[in-house]
C-alpha cells in the first residue's frame, strides 16, 4: 500500500468511529413514545408486526416512534409504555 492510500484507510475508520459514537450519543437523547403514531409512520415493530411503518391505524398503542427525552409525556395521548399486551 502506498501512504496515500493507508492515510486515506485510517481517516475512513476514525471518521466511522466517530460516526458510531455519535448514534449512540443520539440514542441516548430519545425514548420510545407510544400510541401518538400516525398510520404507516411507527418507528420499529408493533405486537401484530415485525416492521417500521407497519401500523394500521393512528394512535395505535403498541406502535411507537422515538422522540426527544421528557417529550412524550408532554403529548396528548403520548405514553412512555406499550399498554396491549404481546400476542405469544
């Protein structure tokens, strides 16, 4: 390898690294807020389903998007738990 390309190889990792440091960072900052979803925008899976944007009507209680921490409870409707029950 020349310079050139072991100097272009660890800039690419330090800037993954610090990308990665920084999702976790983010992640940190948010919660999970349910039943204030619009139909098709949940963030992750419902009890019924396995997939982002799958829930089938608004403010379904077990769909879920992720907001700023302390925002959830401010919402109408906004709660920081999935109130149904998982189907097993």
């Amino acid at each position: 390898m020349t310079k050139k390309q072991i100097t272009a190889s660890l800039s690419a990792i330090a800037l993954l690294a610090l990308t990665t440091q920084g999702q976790t960072a983010n992640a940190k900052k948010k919660e999970k807020c349910y039943a204030i979803v619009k139909a098709g925008q949940n963030d992750c899976a419902t009890n019924t389903t396995s997939c982002s944007g799958s829930a089938k009507k608004n403010a379904q209680k077990d769909a879920f998007i992720f907001v700023p921490k302390g925002l959830c409870t401010k919402i109408v409707g906004g709660s920081l738990t999935n109130t149904i029950k998982k189907n097993k």
